[in-house]
C-alpha cells in the first residue's frame, strides 16, 4: 500500500518526456534558493503527505533497474498489452533474500515502445498487478540515452576501451551525455510519484542510472539509498579520461551504501575518490567508509549469486524440454567444453577460439576427441567493432573446422542464436569442462550455473547424472568478477593463447578425483552464496549505514551535479554578520583570533602576502583599544612579523604557537617547554630519505619544526609515504620531547605542549589575569589545528577563564564537520565580516609600549 504521494516540483527535466495524467497534486513547499534544500522538521514533513493517509506505514523497497523484471507483449487482438515476470531478471530474484515483510516496489523501463495514448493504463496496470513502475523514455531519448551513452562511452569506458581514433569507438558527445542525464531525470520523476521517504528504502543498480541518486538525494536529503554496479569499475588511469568523471563520482556519493562485486572495482572507485575529490577512506570492524561531508558512505563488496531454485527447477525439466541423451549420442565418445556467451567484443570468445585451435596443435591426441561447443547469445548492442568481431569469429570456426574436422565431427560447435535456460542447462550437464575467457566481465554467473548443473538434483531421481560422481572443471579468465570466488578453476590470462590452450587440455586431463574436490569445494560456495544471500547482505548493510539518518540534521548544499549533502551537528550555522556586529558594538573586552592560511589567506594563492585590504582591516580592529587581536599561525614568526609590521598593535602566535608576542614593540615569547633541538638532526635525514623518494614533497624548516609537504606529489603515493613517515618518525624520535602529527597534506614534528589550543588559553588567561576578562570572543580557522582552538573555548568557559556570559563566535571556514559552532564559506566571506567589525570599531593612536602581556 502507499502510504505517501509525491510529485515532482523541481520539473528538472526539460521537455516533455512522460506521458503522465495532467492533474499532479503540488505539495505546498518548493525550493526556493538554486540548488539549496533547507531542513524540514518533522510538523512540515507531515503536512506535505497526501490526503490519503494508510493505516499501517511499514518499511518497503524501491527497486529501481533500466529495465523493469516483466516480460511485455502485444495481444493477439493488437488491442492492449499483456504482461508476466522476467523469470530471468536479477531484479525479480533478489527479492528472495528481503524480509517477507518488505514490500518492493519496482521503478524501470519496459523492452517495448508504449504509444502515449497508453501509457496511463499501462502504468495504472503494472502498478496494481506488479508492483511496478515504468518509465517511459521517448525514442530520440531512449537511443541517445542506451545505445549511445551507456553503451558508446560508460560500457567501453568501464571495460577499459578508449576511443583513441574515431574508428576505434566512439568519442565524448556532449548531446549523449544530456540525454543520459534526462533520462535519469524521468526515472526520478517517476520514483517519486511512489516514494515514502520517511518510510521507503532505495536501491539504484547499474551504471545506466548512475546519476540518478543526486536527483532523489536533493529532493530528500535524508533518503535511505543504496547502489549497486553489476560492472567493472574501471582503474583511475581509465575512468580519470572521462570528461564527466566528477559528476559522475560526486553523483554516486549521494548515495548511502555503494556496492560493487570484488574488491578491485571497489579499490578502484576509492582511488577515483581520493585522486579526483581528495577523500580518504576508513576501514573500521570490517566495513569500509568514505567521509564526505560529514556522511559516511558505506562501500560494500559482495559478488552476486545465481538463484538455485530456477536452475533446479530447469535441470527437472531438462530431460522433458531438450533430451540430454540426445546430447551425450550426439557427443558420444567426445570430451566437450563448453562456451557460453554474450556477442560482445569483451568476452573474448575469439580468443578462447584460438585457444582451442592452440590446444589441438599442441595435444594432436585431442583431434578428433575434444569439441567446443561455443553458445552466443544475439549482441545486446551495435556497432562497427562488434560487426567486426562477429566476422572473426565466423571466419576463425570455419578455419579450424576446416583444418582439424573429419567426418562425423567438428571441432568447433558455434551456435548462435538465443538458448533458453533448459537447453543451456542440458548442455552444462553433459560438458566436462566450461571455458571463460572474457577480457573484462563485471561478474559472469556461467561458472556458478555450470557448477550447480554438474551437481544435479540429488533429491530426485530424474537427473541421470545424480547417480554418478559429482565433478566439473573450469577454465576462467582472472579478469572476471567471479574468478576470485573461485579457488578451484584453473585461472588464465586470455590474451596469452598458449597458456590458455594448456589450462584447457590440462583442465579435460586432470584426475577424476581430483575434479571431484575441487567440484565440491566449488559447489559449497555457490550453493551457499546464492542470490538470495547477496540481496540479503547489502540490505542489511543498507540498514546499519542509514539507522542514524532521522537523527541528524542535513543541509543540501550545490548546483547541478556538485550538489551534496552536509550531516553536521544541530547548532551548526551561518555566522549572520548583521547579528555578530550587534554584540560587538555591546561588548567592552574583545579577544579575536585568526588563523592565516586557508582563514584571511585562501588556499590556492600563490602569493601569500596579505594584500593591503586584509592589512587596513587588521590594523583598524587591532587599534581598537577594547580589542586584543592576534593572527595565530603555522608560519614562521620572520615572514608574519615582516607581512604584519603596519599593524602594530596586532599580536602574533607563530609556529602554532611556540613563538609570541603582544606588539610589534614587544619581545617575542617561547611558549614551548623545551628549546633544545638536536631532534632536529635526526628527524631531517629521515624527511629527506622520504623527499628524494617521493616526487613533488618538500621539507620546510621552520626554528622549531619540521614539516613535510606533499600536496603536489602523487595522491595515492604522496599519501602513503606520509603514513609510512610517520610511523618511522615516531620510532626514531620516541625517546625525544616532540610530537609528530599528520595534517592536511602535511607530516610535522614539533616540540610537545605547543599548539593553537595553547595560545589560546594563555590569551584568555592573561586578559582575566589583568582584569579585562573577555566577553567577545571570535575564534576563526579553517583546518584541523584550528579545531584546538575551538576545544580550548569550551574548556575555558567550564573552567572559569571565559565567563558564562561571554559572547563566543567560534567559526570555521567552509561547510563541514567542525567543533565551532558557526561557518563562514570562504575567506573572502571571513573579510567581509571583519570589515563589518572594522567599520564599528574605534582605533586609538599606538602607544609604544615593550611590555610583554600589554592589553
């Protein structure tokens, strides 16, 4: 039952794409801002449910595909359409391992053109029998959209094939890509005419819909949505040629639990996202998660199973539909391997044919005894390098038959034409070896069908193999997402034809018994590891990841694909400048602090001399005589003094601290515990062990630290040799009076109890020492040093050093997890606040004063 309707307000798709009733019910909030969704509490989100409320809300499922699992098919009368289940759909199937409770829902297209006239009917229809949902996509769509980005640019993209001529693919189209992105919009619209998002679970998979979770994410931030590739993802050397790699990554991170089938593709994505958006990811409890924003985005790897019972049922009726004796005389006295395929230019059929021929010159025995029957199923795409492929194949069976044929026999079977699943269970039964050479292959479920055949229906008498001894041999490509599942196969690398020809005749040569263990060994797994058992995985990690999301509170931040959401804490928001100016005008003992770098000073400056804005801004507040005002900063006390000498009474925390002074006249102050550095002698040759090694690194030494960079050396490497620095450096200087800390693109050694956290307490501390306890406080920062600043704020007001009275404005710069309790954007929104506080202060004249502490 639905329990909810919602209909679509953000008309994000353009044009007329569905064929929808003309009367929508609107829900009476819109967005107002560009691309910015504010927080709705829970009085708001129950005013805009539908009139028609159900008795009883429950969890469902979304299931949302390409294609919808139903089989669509004109009447006889040619008047309407009728429709059964896709047995064969992997959409269908996962169902048998969700909660029988569950109610799924199914949002998709349908394989047949649905004229507009009947669409309404059609939809009505499914939705009331099924459960499902079509999306209809107009033809110009559907072609630009399916055959031409999806199966042009991301299906070769993600098998590794790059257009490197315009004969040799297909290249980048701009237009390709629009209409991918409407088509995902017209998906979008047609989930949320169902959608319960309080209530409902969705799950995305493939990549034809790869976008689509930053369209539902933007309309509810705090949807449950998991996704799910059934492809390769490919390395970031490959995926890193798209020209829409960061829409697409930053799309996929809407999402709250991604999954792929092995490991590597999940590696792969994870090094896209560190390389590509400088994320990092945690493995904790065995679970893998990728910060973003405040979120954490589950990564899951889980290869998909076959369904058991639909391959027990056709081996019942394999006997009755296609007579596997028939088979065995056909190929009596024959060893067979079998081949079964899609036509596609990555499944490497040709090269298991060359295989076979390499074998039968190698192992003369095997002329006249061994055949390959090599099942294709029609090609699901076109184009010029599939004709191609299709004209090797034909002209490299003829060549080898031709050569090694007698009569009575072929070495090469090649049938190419659709098989339904009990002849293709018939031939699995009597095949004594399966042969798998695809180059690329996301998963590949023929091994795991093949397994389960030779093991037959033991239960039942009517499989003539259930008697005999249960074996089976595989021959795998290892770039197949099913090889590593498969400890038993003899893996090959199927460009090198002679190591494939020897895995073959090895393979049909092996032991009887020793076929048998590793037969069993393969069929525990399968048998185990089934659809259901996937299905069942990834929803209850989709449930463990979004158990918190009514928790938080979320804002929906960006345009177009940059678009994202930002978990932060409750309290978190803008600092309002009209607001923070008010209590500075009412407050009599000011302390302002501000960091540099990244704070007044943006980031991606290469001059990092403050221009004479920020100098006029910075003089003017710290000339107020009601104002102790101090830059507390990373850098070396030489540069901060010579860039800060206008300002003269600004105070000055350099190296985090460790040096200090109140003045321009004043005397700088060590703050650290220790002014010894012959730590220095050591951790330096280390650093440049590391330097040399690592292209792009440097090291800066400042009076009292050491710090390594490596923001312009290689992400992946630059990354791990910080971690294995820092292991080393702490070894070497474990005995020393240092700390060693890993930053943003950075690995510092510096003298214990030095930090920004400190400065701050001792600036508290000395105005309440001289009477002018402070009763404004602006803390600014941007990184993580700032954060012990911010801590120390909170620490000072439960300690007394702060009263419970003081104004306190702690703030970070940008939009993310932060102790401070207000944001600012960016640095040049910081000035614009300090020029509001500039504006109402009143400097006095400097007086020259020596004295340390001065106020």
């Amino acid at each position: 039952m639905i329990s909810r309707s919602y209909t679509n307000l953000l008309d994000l798709a353009s044009g007329d794409f569905l064929g929808q009733p003309n009367e929508h019910k609107r829900l009476p909030r819109v967005m107002t801002v560009a691309g910015v969704i504010s927080e709705l509490d829970d009085e708001q989100a129950n005013s805009v449910a539908s009139d028609v409320q159900s008795s009883i809300i429950q969890d469902r499922i979304i299931i949302v595909g390409n294609q919808l699992p139903v089989k669509a098919k004109r009447r006889p009368d040619n008047k309407g359409w009728s429709f059964s289940w896709d047995d064969d759909s992997l959409l269908l199937q996962l169902k048998d391992g969700l909660p029988e409770d569950l109610e799924v829902l199914y949002v998709g297209s349908l394989n047949v053109d649905v004229d507009p006239s009947e669409q309404d009917d059609v939809s009505q229809l499914l939705l009331d029998r099924f459960k499902c949902v079509p999306a209809f996509l107009a033809p110009d769509i559907f072609t630009k959209f399916y055959h031409g980005f999806c199966k042009q640019h991301l299906w070769p993209l993600f098998h590794y094939m790059l257009p490197f001529s315009a004969n040799h693919g297909c290249r980048f189209d701009r237009s390709l890509w629009e209409a991918y992105v409407a088509a995902n919009k017209i998906f979008y619209q047609r989930v949320i005419e169902v959608i319960n998002p309080e209530d409902d679970y969705v799950w995305i998979h493939d990549y034809h819909l790869m976008v689509l979770p930053t369209f539902l994410r933007r309309r509810f931030n705090r949807l449950r949505m998991g996704f799910f590739l059934h492809s390769p993802f490919p390395s970031s050397e490959i995926y890193r040629t798209s020209p829409v790699r960061e829409e697409i990554l930053k799309a996929l991170l809407n999402s709250d639990l991604i999954g792929f089938h092995t490991f590597d593709y999940a590696r792969h994505f994870l090094s896209c996202c560190s390389r590509m958006l400088g994320l990092e990811y945690q493995s904790k409890r065995g679970y893998i998660g990728l910060e973003y924003y405040g979120r954490t985005i589950g990564v899951k790897i889980m290869p998909v199973g076959i369904h058991m019972g639909q391959i027990q049922s056709a081996l019942r009726l394999a006997d009755k539909e296609w007579r596997v004796g028939e088979l065995k005389q056909q190929f009596e006295g024959k060893t067979v391997l079998l081949g079964v395929d899609d036509m596609d230019v990555f499944k490497g059929v040709n090269l298991k044919l060359l295989a076979m021929e390499q074998m039968l010159k190698q192992h003369p025995k095997w002329q006249g005894r061994a055949v390959l029957v090599q099942i294709t199923n029609p090609a699901q795409g076109k184009g010029k390098d599939l004709e191609e492929i299709e004209a090797e194949i034909q002209a490299t069976c003829k060549r080898i038959n031709d050569t090694f044929g007698q009569p009575g026999y072929d070495p090469i079977v090649f049938i190419d034409r659709p098989v339904s699943i009990s002849e293709r269970v018939a031939y699995y039964t009597v095949a004594e070896c399966v042969v798998v050479t695809a180059v690329r292959d996301g998963m590949n479920l023929t091994p795991y069908e093949y397994i389960v055949c030779r093991q037959g229906v033991t239960e039942s008498d009517s499989s003539s193999e259930s008697s005999g001894p249960k074996k089976s041999m595989l021959v795998v490509s290892e770039f197949i997402g099913c090889s590593p599942s498969l400890s038993g196969a003899i893996r090959v690398n199927p460009w090198n034809i002679e190591a494939t020809a020897e895995a073959m005749s090895d393979a049909i040569s092996m032991a009887v018994a020793e076929k048998q263990l590793r037969h069993e060994k393969h069929y525990r797994y399968v048998s185990t590891h089934d659809v259901a058992y996937w299905s069942r995985s990834f929803f209850q990690d989709m449930e463990r990841t979004c158990k918190d999301h009514f928790r938080r509170r979320c804002w929906g931040i960006g345009l177009s694909f940059g678009f994202r959401v930002v978990a932060l804490d409750p309290n978190f928001r803008k600092l309002s400048i009209d607001h923070i100016v008010s209590v500075y005008l009412r407050s009599k003992n000011r302390a302002i602090l501000l960091d540099y770098d990244g704070t007044i000073m943006p980031q991606t400056s290469h001059n990092k001399t403050p221009s004479a804005e920020v100098i006029s801004i910075i003089n003017t507040l710290s000339g107020d005589p009601k104002n102790t005002v101090f830059v507390v900063s990373g850098r070396g006390r030489d540069s901060l003094s010579k860039w800060f000498s206008p300002c003269k009474k600004l105070g000055i925390a350099a190296e985090h601290g460790y040096f200090m002074r109140w003045s321009s006249n004043g005397e700088w102050e060590v703050c650290g515990h220790n002014s010894e550095f012959g730590w220095k002698e050591m951790a330096e040759p280390v650093m440049q062990l590391y330097t040399e090694a690592t292209d792009g690194s440097s090291i800066e030494s400042k009076e009292s630290a050491l710090v390594w960079h490596h923001r312009d050396a290689d992400p992946g490497f630059g990354s791990s040799q910080a971690k294995e620095m820092l292991d080393h450096l702490e070894s070497v200087l474990a005995n020393e009076p240092v700390a060693v800390k890993a930053g943003q693109f950075i690995v510092e050694v510096k003298p214990q109890g030095v930090s920004k956290g400190l400065v701050a307490e001792k600036i508290f501390t000395t105005m309440s020492e001289k009477g002018k306890q402070a009763d404004f406080v602006l803390c600014i920062g941007d990184d993580r040093s700032d954060e012990e600043m911010f801590q120390i704020i909170s620490s000072a007001l439960s300690s007394g050093i702060l009263s419970s009275k003081t104004n306190v404005f702690a703030c970070t710069v940008g939009q993310k997890p932060s102790k401070a309790k207000y944001y600012l954007d960016d640095p040049a929104e910081v000035l614009v606040m300090l020029e509001g506080l500039a504006e109402a202060s009143d400097p006095e004249p400097f007086t020259d004063s020596k004295s340390e502490g001065t106020l």
